[in-house]
C-alpha cells in the first residue's frame, strides 16, 4: 500500500525502503492515536466526567503519547554504513555505567507502555 497517496506509483517505486517504512510507522501511530483518543471519550463518559475535564486530562496525555512516539521512532531509526555495518544513528548515552544501564532500562519500560498501552 502507498502510504502516501500523493505520490505517482514511478516515484514510490524510487522512494527508498527506509521512507516507506517511515511513512507506513508514522499511519499506524496516527491510527494507534485516534485509538486511544476514542477509548479516552468513551471511559470518560463511563465515569461521568464532563467534556472540559476531559479535554484538560487528554491534552498532557495525548502529547506525551506522541512525544514518547517520536522519541523511540528515532532511537528505531538503522541505517547501513559503506561497509555495510547496520547502526543507530540516534541514541543516548551516559559516560556513567550505572546511569546508562537505569536509562536502558528506563526506555526499554516506557517503550513497552506506550506500545502496549495504546494498543489495549
């Protein structure tokens, strides 16, 4: 499927797999999104919480969401160097062994609350 439905099939063929890749991420993300925005509405409207109190509880939430998204899209982002050697680019790092290690383990559990949180 051409995810970016401006685009003549001669171009998409062209695009290299890495745009496709990234373009195909980032429609499942808006999905994944428009998802969880839904399931917000509908337990607010179970609890009995009014539209205003609701939109002050979605807006932090909706944008943390999508700056957790953004964040591990580009920590996700491979590239292949001349040699042919697969890296990340992106990263993060501590010149402290301990603190790189409770980062890791940090993103590692953020990483798997937003996929799954958003997801159920």
């Amino acid at each position: 499927m051409n995810p970016a439905p401006r685009t003549t099939e001669e171009e998409w063929e062209e695009w290299p797999k890495e745009w496709i890749v990234r373009a195909d991420f980032a429609r499942e993300l808006e999905t994944e999104l428009t998802e969880a925005r839904k399931e917000i509405e509908e337990q607010s409207r179970l609890l009995g919480i009014s539209g205003s109190e609701v939109a002050a509880l979605k807006r932090p939430l909706l944008k943390l969401t999508s700056l957790w998204y953004q964040l591990f899209f580009l920590l996700d982002i491979t590239e292949e160097s001349d040699s042919g050697n697969t890296f990340r680019p992106n990263y993060i790092s501590s010149c402290r062994a301990v603190d790189g290690e409770r980062i890791q383990k940090i993103l590692e559990e953020a990483k798997q609350v937003i996929n799954t949180g958003v997801k159920n």
